[in-house]
C-alpha cells in the first residue's frame, strides 16, 4: 500500500525521532525472511529496546539528516530494515546477530555507531558489547576493588603479626 504525502511525513518524523535517541544503528537485508520469523523478530525487538522498522530508502536517508546517522544516507540501497538501538548500543546488533544464526536471508549491510559507519562485520563487534547491567556490575568490581585490596591488606598484615586472634579474644572478654 502507497502511502500519502502526510503519512510518509509521520514516518519520517518517528525515524528521525528515533534516530536522534538512538545509540546505534543496523540496516539489514530482510528479503525472503517468512512473516512469521519477522513477527518473532518484532517481538523480540521490543522486549530488548529495538526499535525495528522497514520503510523505503529514500523515507530513511530523509529521517536521519541532521543526527549521527546521516554518514548512512549512501549506504541505503536494497530492501532493508532498520534496527535503532534505543536502549543500549549491543542490542541491536545482538538482535540481528541472532536472527541471521537461524536465517541465512537476514544479511546486515550498514552498521554505525556515535556518526560512524562501520562494514557489516561489525555487528558482531557491536553484539559483544556489554548489557546495560553487565556494565554496570563491571563498573561496580573497578569502584570497590581498591577498598577490597585494602582490606586484605589489612588482614594480611594483621594476621603476619598475630593480631588477628587478639580482636576475637576482646571480643570474648567482653561478652
């Protein structure tokens, strides 16, 4: 179904929305993908934050002048959906990476991230990115591991001079 003047505006001005809050970007080759693994694909793109859309070339290249992704606009030939990342950077890539697993037909063909645009090898590089979660609990080990070391260096010079038993003896003639 054709769409309208006013109706091809309204998409463009959701992708460029979304392009303007996202924190990455995939286009991929979707032809001959059946309707019910892209319905499973949909699906798992909004339980993961991935905005997935497919709408002409032409409609995209409008929609992403002015944000980081407009390094893309020549990269857009072909038949393509656009996978925005709108919560984390790897989950567009860890979305595409796994549906091509099981689908040969789903080839990425544009990948860019912060203004760049990368071959599309790199969604696999962009998959590997940490969760949200999983950078937070790496930054949470860097934060307390100097007041960990400290602590064991505390211990291990208490224990070297035998105080480690005088604190538990206090404790004992207290009670």
């Amino acid at each position: 179904m054709a769409l309208n003047l006013s109706q091809k505006q309204e998409v463009v001005a959701e992708l460029a929305d979304v392009a303007a809050k996202a924190h990455s970007l995939i286009a991929a080759e979707y032809a001959g993908i059946t309707v019910e693994k892209m319905t499973e694909m949909r699906k798992m793109a909004r339980e993961t934050g991935v905005y997935l859309r497919v709408v002409k070339n032409t409609l995209a290249a409008r929609a992403v002048e002015g944000t980081d992704y407009e390094c893309v606009k020549d990269a857009l030939v072909g038949p393509l959906l656009y996978a925005f990342s709108t919560e984390e950077p790897g989950a567009a890539g860890r979305l595409i990476k796994e549906f091509a697993k099981g689908n040969d037909k789903l080839q990425a063909k544009v990948v860019s991230v912060g203004g760049e645009l990368y071959p599309a090898s790199h969604v696999d590089v962009l998959a590997s990115l940490p969760t949200r979660d999983q950078a937070l609990a790496m930054l949470a080990r860097v934060l307390s591991e100097p007041a960990a070391m400290f602590a064991r260096a505390v211990k291990a010079v208490a224990d070297k001079e035998g105080g480690a038993e005088a604190p538990a003896e206090a404790e004992a003639e207290t009670a």
